[in-house]
C-alpha cells in the first residue's frame, strides 16, 4: 500500500527562501537524511540550537507584542 502524508502549512509562517550552493545543498540533506530529518526540518533545528545558544549566553531575546500576535 502506498500512503500519502498531507502536511498542512501554517499560513502565519514566515517564508525564508536562500540561496545555496549545489555542495553545501548536498552535504545539508546528507546530514538530515542521516539524522531523520528533512533538509527544511535540519534548518529548522539549526536554528533553533543557534537561538537557544544565543539567549543561554546572552539572555532571552524579547519578543515585541506585534510579532507574538502573528503566531
């Protein structure tokens, strides 16, 4: 049997499109692949760990009302 996953997209995301080079673009995926995500969820969780290692050495960075509004 063949299953398709349907992943709706929360249409309050921002939209972050970069530019890549064709080896770094391998070398991402090859990493995701090896640690069961996706290329877009390995950004995602690259970010997130720059983020969390930012505000643990520097402090919380403070989210303003509008932007908290929008999520």
């Amino acid at each position: 049997m063949n299953f398709k996953v349907i992943i709706m997209r929360n249409k309050k995301n921002k939209h972050l499109g970069i530019e890549i080079d064709p080896i770094l673009h391998y070398k991402l995926h090859y990493i995701a692949k090896y640690e069961g995500r996706s290329g877009n969820g390995q950004i995602l969780y690259l970010i997130r760990k720059c983020i969390a290692e930012f505000e643990k050495q520097d402090g919380e960075i403070q989210v303003p009302d509008d932007v908290k509004k929008e999520s």
